[in-house]
C-alpha cells in the first residue's frame, strides 16, 4: 500500500540479502541509537550485522545460498544517509547435503513484552539445508534451538555496540503513523518447531 515517508527519528534499517540459486530473498532488522546515524556509523553497524552473520548465522545456512549484500538506511528523513555494501566474496551457509525449498521457513519471536501487532518482531529463516527439517512439518530441536541462540547473540552484539533493537511500527489501527514508533526487543523465542512458510519467497517472486 503506498504512502508518503514516515520517518524514523535515530534509527536505521539493516537488510541482510542473500541469492538461494537465482531467487533473491531478505531478513530486514531495525536498531536505534541516541542520534541520527550519519554514513560512517551505518558502515559500523554493517560491520557488526556482517560479524555476526560470518560468526553465527552462516552456520543455519545452506550451502547452496549466500550471503551477498548488506543495504543500510537511516530513516530520520528521505534523504538520510544509505549504503548498498556488496560482500566482496558472497559468504555461503555451512549446512550441507539438499536445498529446502525456497518458501519453506522457520519463525522465530522476537519479544518485546507487549502484546499488539504494532510490538510484535518475527526473523523468518529460510536458506535452509534439508538436514535442518525433521520431517515435512517440523524443523528439529538443534536447529530450533540454534536459531534462538543465534538470533540472542545478534541483540548481545547489538547492545555491546551501542544500538537498541527494536520493532519498528509504520501502521496501527488500520492507518499509517506520521511518525514511526519503536519498541526495545528484549529477546528471542520459539515456543514450537513447526515449518512456516514464505510464499514471497518462492521462485520468480523474490526479485
């Protein structure tokens, strides 16, 4: 649904975009500090996401796809500072064997102790490894687990950074926001193991 900009005030969004064979897909988070990121703090914040990613979240991640580009943006006004960073080598995942299927993902909450579809935060991960499933409903109880981890490693690496993550609203009540609202995520859960699904990221949608 179109809309004019809302901003954002202090924040910034990370996309972390991969290529699964010749299909594009993209986790998008976004963080706060106490001002407007100017370029070269969004270059440090690209370094931790890309940290993080090398060190933990490769290791969910199917060989067949990789890790290719980080795009950044502060979000105080349109014309904000923005970086589009190209991975000099795309980074692959270390799960071997067979691909999942590209629309199959795995949920994870990401908490911020209030109820509301303005508060609520998901990370749904696809680029799965076949290996990761248990069978054609479930993911299995390492990968579940893993996840969880993964995912609480990226908030400790956030915070010991300097940055807040949050859950961004642009929508309540069936209406935009003229101001964007955010919300401190304080961890994340998975309170089942079961396969999720991302229509948008099956094949000739993702671009």
């Amino acid at each position: 649904m179109p809309h004019p900009f809302i901003p954002a005030p202090n924040t910034a969004s990370v996309e972390f975009i991969y290529q699964n064979g010749s299909e594009i897909n993209e986790n998008v988070i976004h963080v706060q500090k106490g001002s407007p990121f100017t370029l070269a703090q969004l270059q440090a914040l690209r370094n931790t996401c890309n940290a993080w990613d090398a060190s933990t979240l490769n290791g969910a991640r199917w060989s067949g796809a990789s890790l290719y580009r980080i795009r950044t943006r502060a979000l105080d006004t349109p014309s904000s500072p923005t970086e589009d960073f190209f991975l000099p080598t795309p980074r692959p995942g270390a799960v071997g064997g067979t691909g999942a299927p590209l629309g199959c993902a795995f949920c994870v909450k990401l908490s911020t102790g209030l109820a509301g579809r303005s508060f609520r935060g998901r990370w749904y991960q696809g680029n799965m490894g076949m290996s990761n499933i248990l069978d054609p409903g479930h993911v299995t109880a390492g990968f579940q687990a893993g996840m969880v981890g993964g995912l609480g490693i990226l908030l400790t690496n956030l915070t010991a950074a300097g940055y807040t993550w949050v859950v961004t609203s642009f929508y309540n009540g069936g209406a935009w926001r003229t101001t964007a609202v955010n919300t401190p995520i304080t961890g994340a859960v998975s309170v089942d193991n079961v396969l999720d699904a991302q229509r948008r990221r099956l094949p000739g949608r993702g671009h």
